[in-house]
C-alpha cells in the first residue's frame, strides 16, 4: 500500500477503485436495459409514458450518478475500518439513506408531479432515484435535469475530495474503528 501512495494520491486511488467497479456494473446496467427496451419493443407488453428508449438511457445515466455517489460515501465509511466486524456499523447510516431514497423514489412513483418528487428531485442521494421517474412521467424541463445533474456532479466532487482525505488518514492505520475526524487529523500530519 506505501509503494501505492508513493505514486499516486489517496484520493485517486479512492476514485479508481470507484471507476473499476462502476464499469463493471454498468455493463450489467445497459446489458439489462438493451434486453428489457428489446424486449418490450419487440413484444409490444410495456406501456411506459413518454419514450422507452430515452427512459431507459436516463435511467442508465441516473445510476451512473447515483453510483458514483454512493460508492464514494460507501467507500469513505468502509476506510474507517480495519476489521470486517466493524463494517457493518459504519456504513449503517448511509444503507438508512439509500433505503429512504428508495422509498422516496416509489412514492415519487405515485406522484410525479408531486411536492415530494419535486423538491427531492434536486436532493443528492434522492435524486438518482427520484429524477428517472419525473422524466419517464414526461413533465421535466431541461433546465431542472441540468440543474439536478450539477448538483449531483458538485456532491460527487466534494465526497471524493474529503473522502480522499479521510481515506489517506485511515489507510495506513490498524485497530478498531476510526472516527471521521481523527482520520482526517491523521492525514494532516
């Protein structure tokens, strides 16, 4: 691990193991949307509002997002650690979060239009879940896509940054549980 922070900033090493796994699910993700869109289109058997194809690229851009996402704040929570025992404590609230999200986006189901769909349409961590659904339904404007996505973009940014602190201070570290700031404490010195 010292020859790879010798090389490269922790920071990026976060970030790389982020984009290789993210590569490989989104393979699964656009293999799976290929064979669903074929698949309806061919046998005729969905009745989605608005066009399928463009649903499903919008979906398929809304997980990349989404995953980035989470996969930082996942990755960030899981460095804390050095035991696998311990893993399940930190990463607690963000699985809380992500459950919330998805409850979210199935009530934003219901209502697309509605309060709820709206507001956390633009939230990061909600909106991957909640902005597919808006724009399926068919009544997004553009500028709240961008908006939404910008914001997105931004929350991604600053978590790879500060996680890539806190992951430089805990990295090297062995024992118990690590809190966030004496990780980031750690990687001062």
């Amino acid at each position: 691990m010292e020859l790879l922070l010798a090389t490269m900033k922790p920071w990026q090493l976060l970030a790389g193991k982020i984009l290789g796994l993210g590569l490989l699910g989104l393979a699964q993700i656009v293999v799976i949307a290929v064979v669903g869109v074929t698949g309806a289109l061919a046998f005729d058997i969905v009745d989605i509002p608005g066009d399928l194809i463009g649903t499903a690229v919008s979906v398929v851009l809304w997980f990349v997002l989404g995953y980035a996402f989470y996969a930082a704040i996942f990755a960030v929570a899981a460095s804390l650690v050095s035991r696998q025992e311990d893993l399940g404590a930190v990463i607690m609230p963000t699985t809380l979060v992500l459950v919330v999200a998805f409850i979210v986006g199935i009530q934003a189901a219901a209502a697309p239009d509605g309060t709820l769909a709206v507001v956390t349409s633009y939230v990061p961590g909600l909106s991957p879940l909640v902005m597919p659904v808006r724009q399926a339904a068919g009544d997004v404007a553009v500028w709240e896509i961008g908006l939404a996505v910008v914001v997105m973009l931004v929350a991604i940014a600053l978590i790879v940054r500060l996680g890539g602190r806190i992951y430089a201070g805990a990295l090297l570290r062995t024992g118990g549980k690590l809190k966030m700031r004496e990780a980031l404490k750690a990687e001062r010195v």
